[in-house]
C-alpha cells in the first residue's frame, strides 16, 4: 500500500514538473508575435534586416498608383528583435491612405499604436546600390515620415 501511495505522489509531483518545464521548439501563442513566414503567407510585403521578400506586390501597388487603379498593401518590417512594425498603404485612386503601427514592437518605448495620415503619393531616390521610397504631400508629416523603405540591388 505504502509503495502504491508513494508512486501516485511521485506520478503527481512528476506531472506538476513537467507542466512547468518549457520547450523552446514549440511555437508561442503570444499574440503580439507575427512572424515573417505567416506574413508572406498573408501576402504582406516583408522586409527582414534589408532582406524583402514579395517585392512584386509593391511594384504591382506603385504601378497602380501611377495608373490610378485602387490597390492596398502591407509592408511588414522587423525589428533587430524580431518585433513587427507595420505599414499599411491604401491608394483610393487619389491619394494613399498611410497607417503606422507599431503596437507590437517590444522595445518601442511610449509612442507605440497606429497613426495614419492621407499622401499625395511616393518619392524616389536612387543612391548607389540602394533605393528609397518616401511618401510626399502628407497631412500629416511627422507620420508621412516614419515611412521609409528602401531596396537594395543585389550584384
């Protein structure tokens, strides 16, 4: 009897154990996580550390701002962290709508949230190996600002 007693206790001590060991291979459900694959499966344009993969849907999108055709997208970007900041850009056939967000970004500080300003369109800037796209004729300038993506040719 006494040994039966002594296996259950350990059964639910071992259990209690177990419940609070991790395993760094399984997935976190912490919802402030997005990583980049979901994100290209979600069709995001998705630039890690200058790596942007589905590039095509930004040009596809600048080509029908030229041509007035309504498109959105969205850019994610990631933080040396990890972390994504977001850039969601709506073109109504005028002007394109700008949201930043950046909720879910760590190691922002305080100025963390959404902030959206309406643009009159995009600027272009060759240097060297490396484009940059801006937002220009924006309401709102300190948000206009924060978008900045930049490409870099590949030799």
């Amino acid at each position: 009897m006494k040994k039966f007693v002594a296996l259950i206790l350990f059964t639910i001590v071992g259990i209690s154990l177990t419940g609070c060991s991790t395993n760094s291979s399984t997935k976190t459900t912490d919802k402030s996580l997005y990583p980049s694959d979901i994100a290209v499966k979600n069709g995001d344009v998705v630039d890690v550390h200058g790596k942007i993969i589905n590039f095509s849907k930004f040009e596809k999108f600048l080509s029908n701002v030229t041509s007035n055709k309504k498109d959105k997208i969205r850019i994610t970007a990631y933080t040396t962290e990890g972390d994504p900041i977001f850039y969601e850009l709506n073109f109504n056939g005028k002007t394109v709508d700008y949201t930043f967000d950046n909720s879910r970004d760590g190691f922002n500080g305080l100025n963390k949230g959404k902030e959206s300003t309406s643009c009159q369109g995009f600027d272009m800037k060759q240097t060297g190996r490396k484009t940059e796209y801006t937002l220009k004729g924006c309401s709102n300038t300190d948000i206009g600002n924060t978008f900045r993506f930049f490409i870099r040719k590949q030799y």
